[in-house]
C-alpha cells in the first residue's frame, strides 16, 4: 500500500506547495512512484507548479523524474447512498486507483477548511504543516495569551487533526505521524523568534506532534515555480556553480527530508 502524505493548513501563504513540489519531486529522483493530488480546486497551485514543469521539461526536451499530477474523478450523485458526501467518494476513488501502484501519494489541501481537507487528514500516514515563524500563523495550531508565553487552548485546526486521529483509530490505522515545519525562520535572534521556538516546543507535547525545519525566505523558489523546477533540478538545466543561497537552500530539503523519516526513503542527494 501506498504511504499517504498531506500537506496542509487553514492558512495561506506557509509554503505548503513549495514543500509540496520540494518533497514529491525529491521522491520521485530517489527512485519512488510518487503520484499527487491537489485539492484546491480553484486556486491549484500546486496543479499549476507541476504543470509548469511538465510544460518546461518538454520545452527544453529533458526528462527529469517527476511526481505524477492526478485529477479527482467524477462521481455520479445518483450513485450516492442518502447522506453520503460525494467529495469523500472522489478522494477515497482517487487513492484507491492510486495506492496500487504507487510508492507515495501526496496530497496538498487548500489553505482553508473544506470537506475534501477534513477526509484528507484523515488518510494521512504523514501529516506535514508548514507554519510561518511567527503568532499569527502560531494562532492556527492553538491560542496564546496576550504575551505569547502561556498556551490557553487549541485552534480549530488542531482539533481537525484531533478528529482525524480519532477516526483512524476507529478504523484501526496505524496514528498520523504529524510534523509541523518551520518556515521563513530569520538567522538572527529575536525575541519573537525565541518565544515562537518555546511555544511550538511545548505545544507539540501537549497535542502530539514533531518538529521539522523548512525554507528561509528566498528568491530562488519565486524563480523556480514558472519553470516547475526545484533545488534538485538546477545542476540538470545546466547551473554549473550553486551560489551559497542555492546550497544552503538544498541543505534545508536535505534536513527536511531526513526529518521527515518517510519508510523505505534513504536521502542520497
């Protein structure tokens, strides 16, 4: 059976299709089947990325590994039971199309609550959140009081992945291993910064989960996303000499990776 990944928040703008592209493209030159699915379907940006790049690759007559983009099949509604959500029945047809000959299925959620998010979390091996370094993305995953020190609740996205969780175990799955990933860390000291590390710290043994690093802010991935292209690829097109912005960023995929602890992934890159 394919191992499940979502990738997904309640927020815009974390990176979740960045680190989306970042790990299916990094698991498709490893060697792994990856098929994906996005389910934002309006905006599809992670749709557009890989679309991106096939149109790139084709254009410049490469053939680089890939993940693999599916769409969500139709359903007819009058094949619906009384009460049945005909959202839940596209997923679930989609991964069980999927899951036989696939290593990984990654699935990117839309940056907002919807039904197909909700039954995605709860299919989740891996769960991976992208957070930006700081309390108004904070304020996704629980509530603070007005200093930032003291945790006074969980949020509403916390208690979806709380659902998700009892749900698989209901079901008798194996539980969501869920990582939240830091983006957009500054390399200097803050105070803002050293109250965001102590909070996620003591949120993530309250509510169960792992932390990971992520991306720092940089130009080269608005660069790479019209060409569908990431980190891993940029040797490939001809970039001879990765200057150290380049390198750095590969070696923060590389901690990602490895922080991740996929079963079956050996990181050689």
């Amino acid at each position: 059976m394919a191992h499940i990944i979502v990738v997904g928040n309640e927020k815009g703008g974390a990176g979740k299709s960045t680190v989306s592209m970042h790990v299916a493209t990094a698991l498709a030159r490893m060697g792994h089947k990856t098929s994906v699915l996005d389910l934002d379907l309006r905006q599809r940006t992670f749709g557009r990325y890989v679309d991106n790049r096939k149109s790139f690759l084709a254009s410049a007559e490469l053939d680089l590994p890939s993940p693999e983009m599916h769409e969500l099949p139709e359903i007819e509604a009058s094949s619906l039971q009384p009460g049945e959500n005909i959202y839940d029945h596209r997923l679930s047809a989609a991964v069980a199309e999927l899951e036989p000959t696939s290593d990984f299925i990654l699935i990117d959620c839309p940056g907002s609550h919807t039904r197909l998010s909700q039954v995605a979390h709860s299919l989740a091996d891996t769960l991976i959140t992208p957070l930006n370094d700081s309390f108004i993305d904070f304020d996704l995953l629980a509530r603070t009081d007005a200093m930032g020190d003291k945790i006074t609740g969980p949020s509403v996205y916390s208690e979806m992945v709380w659902n998700a969780r009892q749900l698989r175990a209901q079901a008798g799955l194996a539980p969501i291993d869920w990582i939240v990933v830091r983006n957009r860390m500054g390399a200097q000291r803050m105070v803002n910064k050293d109250k965001m590390e102590r909070a996620i710290a003591n949120l993530s043994k309250r509510i169960g989960f792992r932390i990971a690093p992520g991306f720092n802010e940089r130009v080269i991935f608005r660069e790479l996303f019209p060409r569908g292209l990431t980190l891993l690829d940029l040797k490939d097109i001809g970039v001879k000499q990765l200057n150290i912005s380049n390198v750095a960023a590969r070696q923060e995929l590389r901690d990602l990776m490895k922080a991740l602890d996929l079963p079956g992934v050996d990181i050689n890159f």
